[in-house]
C-alpha cells in the first residue's frame, strides 16, 4: 500500500508541544494532538503517521488501520513489539541522537551535582542553613579532574559524555558491545563482558546503554559489591538496566557513595519507594532528554522519513522496523 500524499499526523505525548512545533513550521500536513491514552485509542483510527513514545500500547495497529509510521519520541523501543508492527506492515524510527547532548549534559550535571554536593547545598539553602568548611573528607566537596569514569553504552549518547568527561580531565573507560567498533575518543574500550573486572577501578559508573536482554539488571547486587565504597552511579539509560532492590541496598549501606537516577524501574517512583528519602540518592523524573529545541529535532527526523516514504523509499532515519 503507497503512502499517502497527505498522511494525517497524531503527536500523542502529555506535555510535548509537536503541534505547536509543526504549526510554527508550516504544518504542511494535517494533524491533531492527544494528551492521554485514552484520546490516544480513541482516535488512532484517524492517524496515518503517530508521533509518540509513553502512550504506545500494542494494540494501536489493530485501531488504527491507516497507520504506517511510528516516530518515537525515545531512543528506547523497548514498549513496541516488532512483530506486531510487521504483521500490521507499520514502519518505526526512534529519536536516537535527538536528545545526545541533553542526556549527555545531563549525566554530567548529575555527576557535577554529587561531587561538588550542589544538591546537599540546595538542602541547606532550603533549611536555611549556612554549611562551614569540612575537615571529614567524607562530606567535603570533591572534583571530577583525575578520577576514573566507566561509560556504559557509546552511541551517540555515550560518545558525547566521553567528549565532556575528558574536557573535565577524567580517564574515561567505555563499554560497548563490540568494542571493535572503535575507542571514540575514550583511554581504553571493553566488551560489556568485562564490566565486572573494571567496577573496582571506577569513580563513576555512568548508564547510557540502551534497555536490551543482555543490559536488564546490568548493575546489581554483585555489581554494587565489586565497586568502590567512594564510587558513584549514574543512571541516564532505562531504569531497569539497574536492579533497584540492590541500588537501594547499595545506598543504605554506604557501599557506594551515591546515585545520580534520572530514570527508575517504575516511572512515575512510587510514593513508598526509599528512593525518595534516601540522602545519597538525587533524583530527576526523567527530563534527561527535554529542552526546548526537542520536538524540531523528532520533527526534522519525522519530516524527513516521510518524504523518504513518499517517494517509495525504504532507507529511513533510525529505522527500527
């Protein structure tokens, strides 16, 4: 089946503003937006193209038999299942490389955070408390110049922290699954094999990998006992990549120094998570990737690939399935 001339667009996404991004350039093709699920199912069935991330359910194919392409809002398509959509004959892309240097200034901004204790200090301003200089080395601001950073995942993500790491002077270790692939700018690169070996020399172990069988519960229990008691974890990847039972072990016991999440197993954190309370644990509701320039950036992929898919083409940016 051809794709149609005049695809009518869905932007479904609680607070991205695609609409508007795409009125602003011209909307050259007709769209609506949705603000919940529900809308969502409510009116797929009118959407040629769905531009959405956490409102996929795998049913959307079976409402909506005008769909033919999926542009996610994420990197991660871990919620889409690839044979539905092949069944259905609908097309996917992600968002990878859209938000690379967001999420990449992000993790450093958490590590940044930790280190020089700016989270503590915004504590402090909250109580109105006027910290003096420390003597305990364990509570005194410290610096990321000299100190040793494992990256995990070197996509385009990855690669960037990388840059940022060594601008700080750090000795950078990546992880990727074929190291073969090249060092990108990192000292030394390992097979995601030998993480386990290298935890001990790490300061900082930094989760930009994506959610895959081989990366779920990447980071746990034995991954905590092998890392420095001084160490810190980032975590900008997916929430499960790390098993959060342990993490939180791992904090209340002061094996590891803290942990910089911008994303949890369960998102929205529940209530009565410890995470919450915890005084080495900071956390941010996954706005890794948001800044204003986000939505042009999914929508020059989107536009591109549609006029790609016009003209019969199959070659598509980020083309998932």
């Amino acid at each position: 089946m051809s794709f149609p001339d005049k695809p009518t667009i869905c932007f479904a996404h609680v607070a991205y503003r695609g609409g508007d991004r795409f009125t602003e350039r011209g909307a050259p093709y007709p769209f609506f937006e949705v603000r919940t699920v529900e809308e969502l199912q409510a009116r797929a069935a009118e959407a040629d193209v769905l531009v959405c991330s956490g409102f996929w359910r795998n049913n959307l194919p079976e409402l909506s038999p005008r769909l033919k392409y999926v542009q996610a809002y994420s990197s991660g398509t871990d919620a889409f299942d690839r044979e539905i959509l092949k069944k259905h004959g609908v097309t996917l892309c992600n968002a990878a490389g859209t938000n690379a240097a967001a999420v990449s200034e992000h993790a450093v901004g958490l590590m940044l955070g930790m280190v020089r204790r700016l989270f503590v200090a915004r504590d402090d301003q909250h109580r109105k408390h006027w910290s003096g200089m420390k003597g305990d080395f364990a509570i005194r601001e410290d610096e990321l110049a000299g100190k040793t950073a494992i990256v995990v995942g070197m996509g385009q993500i990855g690669k960037r922290v990388i840059r940022l790491l060594k601008a700080f002077e750090m000795r950078v270790i990546g992880i990727r699954a074929n190291p073969a692939s090249g060092a990108e700018g990192a000292d030394e690169v390992h097979a995601t094999s030998e993480l386990p070996a290298l935890l001990p020399r790490a300061d900082f172990v930094v989760l930009v990998c994506p959610l895959t069988p081989e990366t779920e519960n990447l980071i746990d229990a034995e991954a905590f006992a092998l890392m420095k008691p001084g160490a810190y974890l980032v975590n900008c990847a997916r929430g499960k990549v790390v098993d959060e039972a342990a993490l939180i072990e791992a904090l209340r016991s002061n094996r590891i120094k803290g942990a910089g999440l911008d994303v949890m197993a369960v998102e929205p954190l529940p209530p009565e998570s410890p995470l919450w309370t915890l005084p080495n644990a900071f956390l941010a509701p996954h706005t890794g990737g948001e800044t204003c320039a986000f939505e042009d950036n999914v929508l020059d992929i989107m536009m591109e690939n549609i006029d790609r898919l016009k003209a019969g083409r199959t070659d598509l940016l980020n083309k998932i399935v």
